[in-house]
C-alpha cells in the first residue's frame, strides 16, 4: 500500500525558512518521481517542483532560487526546503510518486506566511 506523508508546515514570517518532508512507504522509493505541488482555496493545485529518479530537477519560475526539492533514498524521504517565504507562498503544500505511470498524493501540510 504506497503511503505519502508529509509533514514541516507550519506558520512563519515573511522572510522565513520552512523544510517540508513527504515520507514515503509501500513501492520502492528509488524508482519513483516525486513532485510538490500547493493549494489555496477556490483555486487548482499547482506544480511546484520535481525530483526525477535520474536527479533531474524542475521548479515553477516564482520558486526558483527560494525553494529546493531533495531526496534521501536511505530515508525514503522527499524534501522541500522554503526560502525567502512570501505571503504568496501560502498554502496546503501536497507530495506526489508517480509510481510505474501510477500517481499518488499524500494529505498535505499547511503552510501559512503571516507577520
């Protein structure tokens, strides 16, 4: 059973710095592609950035140079570190494996910018 968890949301101040973590279990980690994706509410999740099995990695133009996407296939882990938070950055922050062309989401964790 894949299971995707994330977690390190939390609330910070402009200018801030968050690492957000998707744990993963149930397939072998090392063969999967892993992407964050946010949320707000009324609007579609966005991509973020992608983390691919071969360490190519992508990001969504407002993100690059303030986030970084990484993986620790020891710890079958995936992580988001957050630079520079903007009050844009606001968000449900969601992990996704695309899993031999099957995708798969975790819950999300709650990233709030606010002073």
């Amino acid at each position: 059973q894949v299971q995707l968890a994330e977690s390190g949301g939390g609330l910070v101040q402009p200018g801030g710095s968050l690492r957000l973590s998707c744990a993963a279990s149930g397939f072998t980690f090392n063969s999967a592609h892993f992407s964050w994706y946010r949320q707000t509410p009324g609007k579609e999740r966005e991509w973020v950035a992608t983390f691919t099995t071969t360490g190519n990695t992508a990001y969504e133009d407002s993100v690059k140079g303030r986030f970084t996407i990484s993986r620790d296939n020891a710890k079958n882990t995936v992580y988001l570190q957050i630079n520079s938070l903007k009050t844009e950055d606001t968000a449900v922050y969601y992990c996704k494996a695309i899993v031999q062309l099957t995708h798969y989401w975790g819950q999300g964790t709650q990233v709030t910018v606010s002073s």
